[in-house]
C-alpha cells in the first residue's frame, strides 16, 4: 500500500492537472467535514442545511436535525445505503430497516400536522395503491415507507388507478377526515398576494420569477377577472370532497413484482374537489377543459385523442367507483384543475429553492414551466364561465375508453 501511495504522489508530482485535481478533492473533503460546523458557527446552519443531505465520514447531515435523524435511524435499526435525491421540500434515502428489507425514508423540510395519521390512513384506506407508513417521527419530518419498487406507469394507467383511489376516499368521511383540508378560495387570495408582492415582501416567491411582461399579464388579468375566479373558488369549495395528490407525475408512480401500480408521494394531499392534480398530465388546465367540455379548441389531432383516452379513463374510473354523477365531473374538474394551477404557485412558498444540488436557477427552471399554465388560468376560466352563454352543452354520456395500452 505505501509503494501505492508513493506512486501515485510522483505521478502528481510530475502531472500538474492531476496534482491540482487531488488538491480540489481534498479540499472539498475538507469542506463536507468541516461544512455543518463552520455554518452553525457563522448562525445560518438552519438556513442553508434544512434541505441538504451530504455524506461524510460515513454520516448524513440533514439541518439542524440532522444528528437527531441519525439517532432515530439507528433506534429503528435503519441501515442507510445511498442518497436518492435531494431538493428543496425534502431528502430521500434508500435504506434497509432491521430485517434487511428495502425501505425508503424520507426527510420532509416542511410537516404538516398530522401528517403522520395522513399517511396511515392513505396506507389503510387505499392499500397497495399507496406505500405502507413503516415509521415516522413527524417532529423531524421524518417518514420510512416500504419500498414500493420501480418501473415506468402510463399516464392513463396512472390515472386509473388514481380515479379509483378519490373514489373509496369520496364514500369514506372517516378516513377523508385524515387528509387537510384546503379552501380554494384561499388559494386564491394567496395567489393574489403572490402576483401583487412588488415590494418583494413574500418569502420565495415564485411568481417574481416570471418574465416581466408575464407578470405584468397576470397582474391584468387578476384584476379584470379576478371575479370570476372568485365565483369558481365557491363552487369548488361547496362541492363534495376527495382526496387529492397535487404532485401527480409519473416519477411519483410505482410497479409493485405483482405488476399492481402503487402512487407514491402523498406529502401535498388535500382535500376537495376532484380535478387539482390533473394539471401535471395535461400541462395545465386548458387541456382538461377541451378534453371534458369543448374538443374543437384542439389543434392537434393526436394530441387530442390522447387526451380523450386519458380523461376518459380517469372519468369513467371514478364514475364507477364514486358517488359522482359524470355530469358532476364534467363541470367541476376543469375548475379544479384551474385551482390546481394556482396552488402550485403557493405551495412553493414554504422553501429555499437555490439548496441542493441543482439549487442555482431552480426558481427561473419552475417559473418558465409554470408561466405558459398561469396564462392558461384566464382562458380556462373565462371558457367556463360564458360555456352557457355560449349555448355549450355539456357530453351526455362518459367519453369513450379503449383497452388499457396508454396512448
């Protein structure tokens, strides 16, 4: 081993490129050693570690309570194996509990209360389609799921199982209890605050991320029409609830070895009216509208029978396993999809969107996503709100479904 070591110190010695590159590697072990002490002595240790998880010395730092987690790991006999990933709402680890089995914990930056009874009762009510809650100490925002596995879902395979999921929490009061509630009216008012914050005053907000004509836009729109959306806030917020996952993706899907699908993910869950979280799959909410209410706005026929396969799933899904009449849906979800929109503007407030490893430009990266789906809002609404002006009528029966293969 020295005759390594000796080595490898005369090729450095004889490569500058090389030598500087081992100078830079140990200086940057130095700097993961020597990192959570020198931030909590200069005080901003909350600040920059609340959402970063860095291995060193065999040991994961997570804020201020990473020496806590590590403690809590090792009372549940929890095994750390690598770092899945790291982003500003939470650090995900793969880990092994103490019978060896794969499991997955989670770190969430931001708890809300009784987050803990949430995710049983999700685990309980639901079954397989959502990661049994192994273990949790909810005052460091730690959770250990099972580890549902991986592989890629469709999104009207996705869909499907998500319809079938609001439809046992729709007839289910008790269990719908567990899950926070959420008023879409104040979504909105958050919302407006959000658009009107010149002054910088909200803390990271996302919509000061936009393109100085886009948030002039908004800033327009919210005023001629913010009426509209208040009269579409109260039909959500009189309407009978479910559970809704608000981060519907496909990365937050998974294929159990039975071949059943499993959602995972549920930290944003709330509870209202069905159609929040459709905005992932249809990149906004105007594609929800055309597909439910008015087909002719579509340009693109592909597109379109895509989306009629994928809506018309999820419909007929939570028709058949709900108390929801198709006529109840085909009015209401395109107004909560115009919500869903909205919330996913506010619900960034609570965090640092520059921590982690791809931190720098986050915020411009979301703001440049969500932009085109905020100038969709108006339309959707504005198209809801005249459809009967209009003499628009709506579908007299469930959209057509072909066999499960996702468009």
């Amino acid at each position: 081993m020295s005759n390594f070591c000796e080595s490898r110190a005369n090729f450095s010695q004889a490569n500058p490129k090389t030598a500087r590159f081992s100078n830079k590697k140990k200086a940057l072990s130095n700097l993961v050693t020597l990192w959570p002490l020198w931030l909590e002595t200069i005080g901003v240790k909350q600040v920059l570690l609340d959402h970063v998880s860095v291995k060193s010395e065999g040991k994961y730092w997570r804020g201020a309570t990473g020496s806590r987690a590590m403690e809590w790991c090792s009372e549940q006999g929890i095994t750390l194996k690598s770092t899945e990933s790291v982003r500003p709402w939470s650090t995900v680890w793969r880990v092994t509990d103490m019978t060896g089995q794969p499991c997955i914990l989670k770190a969430n930056a931001f708890v809300r209360p009784g987050a803990d009874r949430m995710h049983a009762t999700l685990s309980k009510t639901l079954g397989p389609s959502a990661p049994a809650l192994i273990a949790s100490c909810p005052e460091e925002g730690l959770f250990l799921f099972e580890d549902a596995g991986i592989g890629m879902v469709g999104t009207a395979e996705l869909l499907k199982v998500y319809g079938r999921a609001q439809g046992i929490f729709s007839r289910d009061t008790a269990a719908l209890e567990a899950i926070p509630d959420v008023s879409a009216m104040d979504v909105l008012e958050h919302f407006k605050a959000l658009a009107n914050d010149s002054d910088g005053n909200a803390v990271n907000n996302i919509l000061m991320h936009l393109e100085t004509e886009d948030l002039r836009n908004l800033r327009l729109n919210l005023d001629a029409h913010g009426d509209v959306l208040a009269t579409l806030a109260a039909r959500i917020d009189a309407f009978e609830p479910t559970v809704n996952h608000c981060d519907l993706i496909s990365q937050n899907a998974a294929r159990r070895n039975d071949g059943s699908v499993c959602i995972i993910d549920w930290d944003d869950t709330i509870r209202s009216a069905p159609g929040w979280s459709l905005i992932s799959s249809f990149s906004g909410c105007l594609r929800v509208y055309a597909a439910l209410r008015e087909t002719s706005l579509y340009k693109d026929e592909a597109q379109k029978d895509a989306d009629l396969f994928r809506i018309g799933t999820y419909i007929k899904t939570l028709v058949e396993s709900s108390a929801y009449t198709h006529r109840d849906l085909l009015e209401i979800i395109p107004i909560a999809a115009i919500f869903g929109t909205l919330r996913e503007a506010t619900a960034l407030t609570p965090f640092d969107l520059n921590v982690g490893p791809r931190g720098i430009g986050r915020a411009g990266r979301i703001a440049k996503r969500l932009a085109p789906r905020v100038r969709q809002v108006f339309r959707t609404a504005l198209l809801v709100s005249t459809a009967e002006q209009r003499g628009l009528q709506l579908p007299t029966r469930i959209l057509p479904v072909a066999d499960m293969a996702d468009a």
